[in-house]
C-alpha cells in the first residue's frame, strides 16, 4: 500500500470521475480490456482505457493473501466490464466476495468473467467450492486441473473459477478452474508464437520420461518432447542412465508444431558432432579398438567411439569362410581390435576390416568335410556287416546225414 493511500487530502471518488471521466466508451457487460492503472486509492483503482475513458475497480483485488498488492501503477491488467454505476464504469479482475460480487453470479457466468473461490471439501465426484464469500459451487474432477489433482493438494487452497453452469437462480452452480488454465495457454502458446523459432536454445525441466524420450517443460511454459535419438550422437539403451525426472536440462527447439501443438527438442545438437573430425581420428589403414554393439544378416556394427559406428562385413568375419550369420562368430559387447578401410564422413559410413583371425564359435560342416564323413560311414557299415554277419553251419554230404540217422 502506498503513501497516497492514506493522505487525507485524496481527491473524492466524484472529483476524480469529474475530472477523467469523458467520452465513455460503450461496452457490454462481461466484456474483457486490457488497461493501464493510472491511480491506487485506498478503496478504489482507476483504469485508462483508451478513448479519454477510463473505469475503476475495487483496490481490494490488488490484494494477494497477505495483503501484498500486486500491480503497480502504470502497470497493465486485464480486467471485466459489470456495469456503469455512479457515473462511471465499474470493472472487476475477478469476483471475489462481497453482495456485489453475489449480485454480478450470473453475468458473471454469462459474460465468462472469473470467481474466486475456496476449495473446501472433496465430495461425490468433485470438489465444494465456496465462490464470491458464501455461494456453493461444484468442481468436477475433470474440471480442477489440466491434468489430475490428488485431494490434498487442492482442499482449503483459493483459486480463480469460470462457471460454466448456472441453475435454478443460483443454487445449483458447476464451476471450472480447467477452462481458465485452458485458456491461459492458449494466450500464452500465442505469445510464444511470436518469439520462439526452431533452431533456438531453451532452458528447461525433465517433467517425466517414457521409453521413447523425455518430455520438457521450458521457462517459458513450453511443453514438448525429448526423443530418445535426440539425447546424444552415440546410441542410449536405457535413457535413464542418462536423465532424471526433475533434472534441468538445455535443449534447443527442433520442431515447432503450434497447429498440432506438438513440440521437439534436441540435446545432441547443442553438443560436437563427432562426424566432423572423424576423418582426422580415423584415417584409412589405422588401427582402433572398438566394441560390438549391434548384429546384422550382413555383418556387425563397431562403435569406435559414442556416436561413430563402423560396418565389419560377414564376408570379414569369416574371414573367407562361408558363414550364414555374425553371431556365428562374435557376439554384441565384444571388445575387438578392426582396421579402418575406408572413410566417408559425407554418409557417416566407415568400413571395417580385422587385424585377427576371428575363430567360428559353432563349426560349419564344408563340401569336404560331408565327402569325408560320408566315406566313414560306408566303411564302418561294412565292417558293422562283417562283425554281425552269422556264418553258414557245415551239414555235410546226404550220404553223411542218411548214416547217421540209420545209426541212430
């Protein structure tokens, strides 16, 4: 509260409305302006509205909780027509409580002008609300927030409410406090229209994260979302490892979508691309120790370094033996020495060879190696007749058997 406040030589209400008050401009009840505060008084404050016009509203709407005002004069606000009174035009920044504000309920809900009110109970379906000192209102779940609002964090506090039902003169009111934040978006999605461009660096919040990405929360009131493939030039298994819920992070803006609404952000390009010096690093015939980090039907990927993968070709890992797959010979996480062959930092490609005979880990049977078993086999299924072939018993002449039978 200021000085002015309370000097004693003031000029009247009727003074101040003489004297500035000229020309009104017509306006409709519930009609939203922006004005410029041009005068703080201990009861009332007046606004310039253009047009040598000007309005006034209760001072006591400056008020926060503690009693701190605000806005200052020669601020802007946005403000509510109600109605022309005492020679002038009365506006309000939200109807709090008071019989003027019981009295302004249904223009108020007509007009889409704001209520204060005091969350005090949770009940079947929502929430009770007391709007403009001692009218009941209903807050559905739906309606309390842009997302879900856990009970605790919403009863006893006072937020600004849109009534988007208005019954049976009064005493069956639905109120929203969605709308109202719904629309301060839009307002700012508007005002960010104008400044932010791709390409842009923001300062932001991790505000959750999925498996695909992380969704960002910038200072200025930007939501959008961090691919996983835009974290860093190498390749991130668990992005977990690498951000937290919570974190602050600086991105720059990729995509700017406001039609769709749909935001993109992007970490790697705020850091060196590695492709750059590539050529300098790895040059052609040298030597480097590199890691496994994917398998492919046509050979296996390298990493040389976070961001820079190199190809082994099958034919490579072979090493002039005919295998069906990679995995045939080495596996994911392999720590292996490879020789740079070629360099093409224009398409990101490196081409691989080994400075090691690379052993088959399961044995391929060749064109030879069927020839040779299959001799084996004949053999030992000659030798397998041989052994348990029985030979023919020795019966003799007739003559022999005819005597022994008369013998006996």
């Amino acid at each position: 509260m200021t000085d002015t406040d309370n000097n004693t030589n003031e000029p009247s209400f009727a003074d101040l409305m003489e004297h500035s008050f000229t020309e009104p401009t017509r306006l409709d009840p519930g009609q939203k302006v922006v004005a410029t505060i041009v005068r703080i008084g201990h009861e009332w404050t007046f606004l310039d509205l253009g047009a040598k016009s000007e309005g006034y509203f209760a001072t006591s709407e400056l008020l926060d909780d503690q009693g701190n005002r605000e806005l200052n004069e020669g601020d802007s606000m946005t403000a509510y027509f109600l109605s022309a009174q005492k020679g002038g035009m009365l506006f309000t920044s939200k109807l709090s409580g008071g019989a003027a504000a019981q009295a302004h309920l249904e223009e108020a809900f007509r007009s889409g002008i704001p209520v204060e009110g005091t969350v005090t109970k949770e009940i079947k379906g929502g929430y009770d609300v007391k709007i403009a000192g001692t009218t009941r209102g209903f807050c559905p779940f739906s309606q309390a927030g842009l997302q879900r609002v856990e009970a605790e964090e919403f009863i006893g506090q006072a937020f600004q409410f849109k009534i988007i039902e208005y019954k049976e003169n009064g005493r069956n009111i639905i109120i929203s406090r969605r709308v109202l934040l719904e629309e301060e978006r839009e307002q700012k999605m508007a005002e960010l229209r104008e400044t932010l461009e791709v390409g842009m660096t923001v300062r932001g919040r991790v505000n959750s994260i999925r498996n695909f990405g992380a969704f960002i929360n910038t200072t200025d009131g930007l939501e959008g979302l961090l691919p996983i493939s835009e974290i860093c030039w190498g390749r991130v298994e668990d992005i977990n490892e690498r951000l937290t819920v919570g974190q602050e992070v600086e991105v720059e803006i990729s995509k700017l979508d406001w039609d769709q609404k749909r935001f993109s952000f992007s970490l790697k390009n705020l850091q060196p691309d590695p492709w750059e010096r590539v050529t300098e690093t790895y040059q052609e015939g040298s030597t480097h120790q590199g890691t496994i980090s994917r398998l492919a039907q046509f050979g296996a990927f390298v990493t040389l370094e976070e961001g820079v993968d190199g190809l082994l070709h099958i034919s490579v890992i072979g090493g002039g033996r005919r295998i069906n797959h990679p995995r045939e010979v080495v596996q994911e996480g392999q720590n292996i020495e490879v020789k740079i062959i070629s360099v093409d930092p224009d398409e990101k490609r490196i081409s691989l060879g080994t400075t090691e005979a690379l052993q088959p880990r399961f044995s391929k049977p060749g064109k030879d190696d069927h020839k040779e078993k299959e001799d084996d086999g004949r053999e030992n299924f000659q030798n397998f007749k041989k052994e348990n072939t029985a030979k023919p018993a020795n019966l003799g002449t007739l003559g022999d058997l005819l005597k022994a039978k008369m013998k006996g």
